[in-house]
C-alpha cells in the first residue's frame, strides 16, 4: 500500500541506463539557469525600498543610485564569471574552482557558503512567489507560511518525480516574465516621458538618512545578483561550442537582469510608488503602471511562477553539490546514492526539511529572511573569483594578466560587499549565517576524519586484533519453555556446533525443576542452565552468565546467543507475547554499541500458521 | 540516566521473596476497602440534584424519597454480599462468582463490566476530586482537566511504587472525611431542627416533571453504591476469623454510606440548598450548614482527598483483575508479569492511559462522565448475585432457600436498576458501555482463541511440518566491498557451514569486475555472485537471488544468511554509514513475518575502535 502510494506520488523506479543529461540550446538553456538570476529582483527591489522607506522621501530618492550601483556590481560579476565558462568548461562551481586553485579548507568555506545560499534561495523564493500573489489576492496574505509550505511541497514532490528542469515547463514562466515585465517597463517608461514624473508621497521619516542606511540599502539590494553564478555550473549541459554558448547566454542574461532591475527601480521612483503593508513595491508599482486589471494579475502570476521555479533550481543544484561534498567523504555517504527515481532523494528530502524549517521559524516573511541570504552568496563569489585570479596566474597564458585582474577586480569588489552585508545586517540575522558557516566546515572535516579513520581500519594492511575464529563458536540459547518453539533453534544450534548450552531464567522460585524434567526427555545430551532471577528480569542475569561463562571459556571468543523468535501469522498477535528475543536482542545490541561486546547473534524463526 | 531517572521517580527493584499481604484488622480494613464506597455519594448527590433541577421546585422534593429508595437498595446489597463473604471466603469478585455459578461467558461479561468499572472509579473519583476543590477555589474550575490529569500522574506513580493500600495514608483521608462528615451532619440536623426548613430558591424548571425525570434522577443516585462490592474481593487481607471480620465491616460500611447519603440529601432539600454553576452541592450545602470558613475547607479537603484515595483503589483492583484475566489467557500474557517493583505495571500504565483518555475527551466533567458508569457496576452486581443464587442452590446446605431468596432478590433489583440505568441514560453515554462490554468480550474471546492456537502449535504432540535441519546450513553472505569489516563475518561462516557464497550487488555497473578481483586474493575458495540491479537498490535482488538459489537446491531447507555489520564507536557514526545491513534485515523479518519466509539471519559484529 505504501509502496503504491509512493509509486502515485514520486513514479515507479527508473533503471541506470536512462541517466545522462539532454544538451541543451541557448534558448532552453536561458529558461533553465536564469529563473534564480531574473527572479532575485523581485525581492532586491522590495529590499532597497524597505532598507530606504525608514528615511522617509529623503531616503526614497537614493533608489535610483543605488540601482545603478548594484547593476554595474552585476556587469562587474558577470564578466567575471564569463571567463570561468572559458576556463572551466567541464564546469567551474565555486566549490571546484576554490578547492582546485585556493586549497581544500577554502573550497570547504565555498561549499558550506553555496549550500547555505540554496537553501536560502528555496527558502526566499517561495516567500516572495506567496507574497507576489499574496499582493493580488490580500486574503492570502496572513496564510503565508501555509502557502509557502504548499509550494514546497509541491516542488518537493516534483524533484523526487525527477522533474528535468529543462523541459518546456521552465521556459513557460521564465519567457513570460521577462516578456510581461519588458512590457510594462516599455509601458510605464512612455507613460513616464508623456506624464512626468509622479509625486513621492512617501511615508514619514523615522530615522535620518545616514552613510550606514544606504550601505544596508546596498546590501538589501545585492540579493539582486543571486543565482548569476548559475550557469558557469552548467557549462557541460550547452550543446557545442559549449563555452562559446554558454558565455553568449551568461551575458544575455545579466543584461536582462540589469534591464529589469534598474528599469524597476528607476520606474519606481520616477513614479513616485510606495507599498501598503501588506504589498510588494512591484506589485504596487505594476498596479500603477497597469491598472489593477487582466495585465496586473498576469504580472503578479508571471512573478509568482518565475520565483517559485528558482525555488526549484535549488533543489537541483543543493543535491548536485551535497552528492559530490558526499562522494569525497566531506558529507554523509547516504547523500550520495542515487535513489529509485534517478534522483539524490535524500539531499532533496534534507533541504525540503530545511527550507520547511526556515520558512516556518521566520513566518514566511521574505524581509526577515534576506539579512541571512547575501553573505553565503557573496562569500562564494568572492572565493570562486579569487580562485581565478590564482589559475590566471598558474596558467601564465596569452594576457593572462589582463584576465586576472578582471578577476581580482571582481574577488575584491564581492569581498568589499561580503563586508558591507556581513557588517550592516549583523544583527539583523547575518550573524546566523557568519556563525553557521564555519560550523559547516567544522562538520565536513570532522566527517572526513571519521569516514578515513574507518577506511584505515577496515583496510587489510592494518594488523589485525581480531580472534579470527576458525573453530566453532560456543553456542548459548536461552528458552522460555519446553515446546515446538524452540525445536528448529536446537536443530540449527546442534547442527552449527558441539557445544551447545540451554538457559532458563527461572523467573518463579521452582519453576526451573519443571523444565528440567521435560528437557531431559527431549535433549538429553544438551546441558540446561537454571539461573534464578529474583528481580523477576530476564534480560540482566542472562547478560550475567553470558559473561560468567565468556571468562571461564579459555578459545578467547565470546559466545554465540542463539534467539528463538517466534513469528506471528498476524501482526497484532504479536502484542500477545512478551517481546522477550525482542528484548534480549537490543540489550546485546545496546553492549555491542556502547561497550564493545562483539556477540554474534542468530536469530532462527519459528513461524506461527494461524 | 534514564534508570536512575526510574528509580528516583519509582524506586530500585524489588525482590520476589518481598511479596505476601499483610492481614488487617477491622479498622484498617475499611479504610482500605471503603474509599470507592463512601466518597460516591460526592458524586450521586450531585447526579440526583442536577437531574431534579430541570424540573425546578417540583422536582426538587423528590430528592429525599429518591434518596431513601436508593439507600433501601444499598441495605439490600449489602446483605446480599455479605453471604457472598461467608461464602467465598477466598475472595468472592463477581467474575469469580459468575464464572464458576454460571459458566465462562458471563464470567466474562462480568469481567468486562468489572473493568469497564475500574476505569470510570478512576475517572469519576478524579474528576469529582477536582470538583470538590474548585467548589472551594473557583480558579481552578476552568482547569479540571489539567488538575484531574496531575493528580493522575501522582497516583499513577504511587502505585508503580508499590504502594500498599493498606498503610495510615489510606486511613487518614478516610476517617477526616466520615468524621466531618457526620460532624457536619449532626450539626445542620440541630440547626434544621432549631431553626425550621429552608425556602427552596429553584431555578425555574425547564421540563415538566415526568415519571421519566425521576428514574433518570434514580439511575443517576445509583451511582451510590459503586465500589460496595470491594470487601467481597478482599476477604483473605483480614484477620481470621475472616469471614466474620469482613461481614462486619461491611454493614458497617453500608450503614456509613446510607447515614451519609440520605443525611446529605434529607438536609440538602430541608434547607433547600442550591448550586451555582461552578459549585457542587454538597459544598453548597458545606457552605450552607459551616459557613465559607475553616469548617469548610476542611470538609471540601477530606472529600477531594477520600476521591483521590477511591481513583487509587481501581489502581489496585484494576491490574488484580487483569492478571487474573491474563493468567487464564483471556488478555496479553504482558498484563499479568510482576514489575520490578512487584506490582502490575503494565496493567496500571493501561488503566492511567485509558483514564487519562477519559478525562480528556469528556473534558474532566463528572456530569458527563456518570451516565457511563452504573450500567457497568450494577451489571457486575446482577452476575454475582446471580451467581450465588446458583451457589446456593447446588450447595443445598441449611436454610439455602433464604439465601438464594435474598440473593435472587439482590439480582432482580439491581438488574432492574441496569434497565433503568441502561434505557434513561442510554442517549446520554450509557451507549457507550452498552457497546464497549460486548466488544471486551470479543476481545477475551479473541485472544484466548489465539493462545490456545498457540499452544496446540507449540506442543510436542502436533506432527511436526518442519524441516528438521541436522545438516550444516547453506550459507549467504551479502558484502558491500572487500574488506576487514566482513573478515569476522566470512570466518564465522567458514566456521559453521562448507557451503559457502557471497553476493555483492553491484549498483553502479563495472564495479563488480573490481571487487571480483579483491576477492580472489583472500578467499580463492568461496564463491562470489555478482548481482546487477539496474534500479540501484541492494534489497531487491538480493531477495530474488535467495529466492532463486533456495529454489534451486535440493535439501529443501532455506540459507541463513550472515549479515557482516558496521558497529561504530559513536552512536552519531551511524548516521554516516548507509544503513544496509540494517534494510536487509527490515526486508527479510517482513518476509518472515508476512510471507512465511523461516529464513535464519546471523549478525556479525565488526566494531570499530574510534
């Protein structure tokens, strides 16, 4: 039944073979690594604007400036990035390049920063995809974290199906925002000109606008970039000349971005737009572009469906890089495994908790979730660029210098901006992601320490301590009684070895002389053991004897403790018995774990048929 | 620490020789005996008013003469007990009784009634204990079921403890409550006298006064006699000469029950004392007769405590029965083993669960709960005066026609009262125990159906099917990988058996080429299966594979199949390893469980050291 409803929900299994990834075209491709990209500014407008509204009109006026700062931020980055897609065509992440050029430990920081990033990028994305429809339909707007969750669990599904986010089903929602806000921004630029500029009627200054507000501005506004980094993972998934490609649809890209996001901000302030409560500056700008009619509700969709699908970019790229983090022991080896669908389910199912977790802890709301968001990305920048400028220089090819410092031109400006974040929204909740990194890193070392630790001890160059047995182990069956029960554990016991020892743990004063007498008609040449037990407690004096008579046997092995385990014919007659092999089994299982018993157990079933 | 945790809370263990009952003396007798007694006219006072109150005044006269009818009844069952205890001196309990006049189902019957008593004593007392004391502290009304639940927990734990429900604990609450009581009564008599009959303030009546009315107000008094069987049970605890002592001490009782009872009512409507919402009556008439002070706090204490200490007697009668039941397979086994501390531990967790359930769906309300009740009590008294009827009639000693008479007159009036109860409560929550008895039974049934299956199967007698193995087992090792950690494993293997394979389940295709070759290093002589799985999970063709090799061999026995497993120093090294062993053996206890698949399963420890 289980296994049906799974198979309804998630598919039936896929065999190995139907692995490998289609080549993509720049037109399939654009739709399948920019939804991160492109999306980010529906919460990077929203930032700034919060960031400056505190400062009243007189902090409203910095938008446009400081839009522009980040869009040059943006072409600074992307060109960077262009030329790791020459550099690495196989696929230059922030984790590769760092670890290859700058060290493990740096690649290590890398790591952790780029899965802090996906997890915040599935996180945010969802809450502002709610709260741009949210801004539609305003009842939706107090159920956030219930919508939120839905969404999640929506893409969650679909990524253990093993959604391909290649299909058309991408290209839909990430063509029709760029068209639907192209348009507007088209729209609302010719409305501005015939117009003019509309009156701020911004609301009342709470704090005065200093040098510190606009940097936390600029830093709220640098979530705009995240994702830019998407494509230089990807580069192998282009059809030929794949670098060539790649690089084209890098640059189309960021020059989208740098469309939307500087034309947003521009229009909003060319309007004049402020937000109620309970809307996005977007959607309020669009409602004044457009009306509150047809076209605003597609926008509103368009925005919703662009961030729901970056959302789900996450959930690609979190398992890719937690399976290769895994593959070199740097991770638990379960995020490995390619599950029944082809897919790595666990990595998934971890991040879908996680992002569950974020989304519930901070009430679904987008603005309190960014301070934590810009450090991870712009750390992994920062490292990725720096790691470039160190390949320029080992390479040492034609103008290699030129090509390092437009690298290192980039690892300091994305440096200079991890500072700014990390400094300005400390406490606002930065401060989580500055501590939870290096914690990563802790966590991803201490794993590898184990995982070699095990290698070497599993490795057959070690010497061994063991007692390689060869003879034949002494046998101890504990019985409950004299029946049928325990007639095919006798026959196996007798069957794997000559010494064999029944034990009885008499729990009735008198009880054992009873057994005794039936035993010796049935197994007279097996000894019974009678331990009394005036706790009326099975289990402590079994343990008792089994290491009384490990310490009088002189082979130097412990003995074998055969369990007869009686299996019901259904599962609620099972409740009917004591749970006594139950009961033995964890409490040897519970001295192997934690004092080092190293008993062998065998279980021999004896199967009720009614 | 969790058992120092146990012990702090219920105590070391106990040994078995601690076991044995001290005999009582009259006076410590009825206290241990008549908390359940004495404290429901808490309750069937309450009852009684609150059925009449919706008639107003008119029905509030019937008060005293339905309190005199009920008070008839209890002198007419206590005399019929009373043959009972020079009958039975033994222990006379109505399933005793039933079972051995009448036969085994409506022993059984009147088991489950019995039960079902328990478990509402518990939960009535509790509740009505609540109710005594918020009469006093009106803050607490409000929250009854978190009060009720506490004093659950502490009660529940004292009998986990072991206490003895014979010690001054028991005495005290009992002898304050009758004291004040009769103190009280005494008192409002005088002043009843002096100052002539209260006006009677009704409330306006709701319905008219029916002949429908006053039985409900009856059946709901009746509750009144809950728990007068309880000295009947426990006619060995008393100093010989037993029968005697006991007899005594139950009309003792009963005249303390009746005195109690019609004083309380007969005063109640004499001063024509009403109750608030958030007030029972007899506080109302506490109130009425001692005023708000010292008096009266007193009286409300002895009577929250003689409820609590009347809960507490179900926690002893309750598992009594159980292990009875459980002894002759009538309910799990698990029910009738003596716990560390000597006590019925399982049986007293059941009965904490079940009332702590009960207080929680009918939200601690005493009203609500009592409509449950009397079915179940005055069902257990019309089965054992039957019984005794019965009794009699085969003994055919002296005078045995009056006994059976008396008898046989107890039977008709309290199987009279279970139709009354039965039909006027029925809408109201007398349904439940309607359904809830028979279904015990079922259930009895049930389970002894099962242990006598049981027993045909285990004994020697039955020809056995099984295949009788003296042969050396064939043996199948699952391995991950060659390494140390399946030395042990494949010495242990070699040590019981010459027919030896391992399988290796190659999930990523070409690997098993590798681990081939390994293998033919260290163990030329043992053969190795490669096993491909296209869908990547190791369960599955590893089932199929035993599936298939059983099929194929000839002595008609299935493999064991040894599973080498990865015991690491660190409980959280665990979560770094793939738990496959740990699967394998999930999937093969399903088979065993539920296809009948009697496969033996050997674990071999490999420990890591760090």
């Amino acid at each position: 039944m289980w296994t049906k409803l799974k198979y309804w929900l998630i598919g039936p299994p896929l065999p190995t073979r139907d692995l490998g990834e289609k080549r993509l075209g720049k037109f399939h491709a654009l739709a399948a690594f920019s939804p991160d990209a492109l999306s980010s500014i529906a919460y990077a407008n929203q930032e700034i604007y919060l960031a400056l509204a505190v400062a009243g009109s007189a902090g409203l006026i910095l938008t446009f400036p400081i839009g522009v700062a980040i869009a040059l931020l943006l072409g600074l980055v992307a060109l960077s990035y262009r030329q790791t897609i020459y550099a690495y065509p196989s696929g230059g992440g922030s984790y590769a390049v760092s670890r290859e050029n700058l060290g493990v430990l740096p690649g290590l920081v890398a790591a952790a920063a780029l899965l802090v990033g996906y997890l915040l990028t599935a996180a945010v994305s969802l809450t502002a995809a709610v709260e741009a429809i949210a801004s539609a339909f305003p009842v939706l707007w107090s159920q956030r974290v219930g919508v939120a969750l839905l969404f999640l669990v929506i893409i969650t599904l679909a990524n253990l199906r093993g959604l391909r986010e290649s299909g058309m089903l991408m290209a839909v929602p990430v063509y029709l925002f760029v068209a639907s806000y192209l348009a507007m921004l088209l729209y609302g630029l010719v409305r501005l000109i015939l117009e003019g500029p509309g009156s701020l009627n911004a609301p009342a200054p709470v704090v005065p606008l200093t040098l510190a507000l606009a940097l936390r501005a600029f830093a709220s506004g640098c979530t705009a970039l995240t994702g830019i980094e998407a494509i230089s993972n990807g580069v192998p998934v282009f059809r030929p000349p794949e670098s060539r490609n790649a690089g084209k649809t890098l640059l189309v890209m960021a020059l989208l971005m740098g469309l939307l996001f500087v034309g947003s901000v521009g229009l909003t302030q060319g309007f004049g737009v402020t937000a109620g409560a309970e809307e996005t500056i977007l959607s309020a700008l669009a409602r004044r572009i457009v009306g509150s009619e047809v076209a605003y509700l597609i926008i509103q969709a368009a925005t919703m469906l662009i961030l729901a699908v970056a959302a789900n970019t996450s959930f690609a790229g979190f398992p890719r890089l937690a399976a290769i983090l895994a593959q070199e022991g740097f991770l638990p080896r379960q995020l490995r495994s390619l599950g029944e669908r082809l897919v790595f389910a666990n990595a998934i199912l971890l991040l879908a908790v996680a992002t569950g977790v974020l989304i519930v802890l901070f009430g679904g709301d987008t603005h309190a979730l960014i301070p934590l968001f810009a450090v991870g990305v712009f750390l992994a920048f920062t490292l990725s660029q720096a790691g470039m400028v160190v390949h320029w220089r080992r390479e040492r090819g034609p103008g290699w210098w030129w090509k390092a410092a437009l690298n290192g031109i980039g690892a300091v400006a994305t440096g200079v901006t991890v500072l700014i974040v990390g400094v300005s929204k400390f406490a606002a909740g930065a401060w989580i992601t500055v501590v939870l990194i290096p914690l990563l890193v802790l966590l991803f070392r201490k794993i590898r320490g184990h995982y070699d630790q095990v290698a070497q001890q599993l490795s057959f160059q070690t010497p061994a301590s063991c007692t390689c047995q060869s003879a034949a182990p002494r046998v101890v069956i504990p019985i409950a009684g004299v029946h049928r029960g325990i007639f095919d554990a006798m026959a196996y016991s007798c069957a794997i070895s000559q010494n064999v020892t029944a034990v009885y743990v008499e729990l009735e004063p008198g009880a054992g002389q009873k057994i005794r007498a039936q035993w010796k008609r049935w197994w007279p040449d097996v000894p019974l053991v009678v331990i009394p037990s005036p706790y009326r407690t099975i289990v402590r004096p079994l343990l008792d004897y089994l290491d009384r008579v490990d310490g009088e046997a002189d082979d130097g092995q412990l003995a074998t403790v055969v369990l007869p385990e009686f299996v019901p014919a259904k599962w609620w007659q099972g409740l009917l018995h004591g749970q006594t092999a139950w009961l033995i089994r964890a409490a040897l299982l519970y001295r192997r774990r934690h004092l080092g018993f190293q008993r062998t157990i065998i279980d021999v079933p004896y199967h009720l048929e009614r």
